[in-house]
C-alpha cells in the first residue's frame, strides 16, 4: 500500500485535467445548482434536487479507471445508467475531486460530507443501492454559500492518511 503522502489526489474543473490513465479510485462531483432541479432518478423516480450544492460520490476501480468514469459524467450526450446520469446529463459538475489509490472510499467520502453540520439528503437511495455499509445516499446537498475550497477541506480532513486505514 502507498504512504499516504503518496497517493495521487486529483481536482480539475474539465476533461482537460482529468487523471492520467490507469489510475483507480474514489471521486467526487460537485454540481452547483442555480435553482432546484428535479431528474428522473431510475427506479427512485423523481427527485427534487435544491439549489446549492449537490455533491455525488462514486468509485471507479474498473479498467476505464477514474479518467473514463470523471469523462463519462462531463459529457451530457449519453445514455442514462446510473442515478448519476440523470444529473450530469442535465447539468455539468463545476469541480471533481479524486483520489487515486485504487480502492474504494465513496462510503467514507459520502458519510464524511454527511456528516457537515449543513448538509442535507435530497434523495435518499441516490446512488447508494448497491452501498453495504448502510449510507443513506451518495449524493449530499450543503447550502451554495459554503465556498468550493471548504467543502474540499471538510472531505480531505479524512483523505488520504484514515481514509487510506479504512480500507
């Protein structure tokens, strides 16, 4: 296992930095919303998402890795198959975060960001159906006020040191 001041973390805001191929991880999408949203969300159906921002954690440990998964949500052209599709087929994430570690930490991500005294769960199940570790979603709501860099901070206070011991 890398040390953790090893472990890549990426942050970009386009495709033009995504991570560089073959690397694996947890990632992040940070959608800022303008004004609700509601999206037809699978078998959950509609959700209303709010205004602010909507924050949706997932992993890529597959063999596209983290730079076809990070692609995948920054184009809006495609065909809905996760809960997250329905989304970033409306609206494009305005920063992604991830960390490239080869495992899978969107449970400690999507709890951490719960976990912030302002956040809400627009959509309970979002995400997370498949989830074993009981999280209520893996897309989390905080008011648009909080600046991007705090938010950031709050998940990183985790990463990469005890979110790399969690594994």
């Amino acid at each position: 296992m890398p040390e953790p001041e090893s472990i890549p973390i990426f942050a970009g805001a386009d495709a033009d930095s995504l991570p560089p191929r073959g690397l694996t991880g947890t990632y992040a999408l940070f959608f800022r919303l303008s004004s609700p949203l509601e999206v037809q969300a699978g078998r959950l159906g509609r959700v209303q998402l709010p205004a602010g921002w909507v924050i949706y954690v997932g992993s890529a440990l597959g063999a596209g890795g983290l730079r076809a998964r990070l692609r995948r949500h920054l184009v809006a052209d495609k065909r809905v198959h996760w809960h997250i599709d329905a989304l970033s087929s409306r609206e494009r994430p305005e920063l992604w975060l991830a960390l490239a570690d080869g495992r899978r930490h969107e449970c400690d991500w999507a709890q951490r960001l719960a976990a912030h005294p302002a956040a809400t769960i627009p959509a309970p199940g979002f995400g997370s159906s498949d989830c074993k570790r009981g999280c209520r979603a893996h897309l989390i709501a905080l008011p648009g006020e909080i600046e991007a860099g705090a938010i950031t901070a709050w998940l990183r206070q985790k990463t990469p040191a005890d979110l790399t011991a969690n594994a």
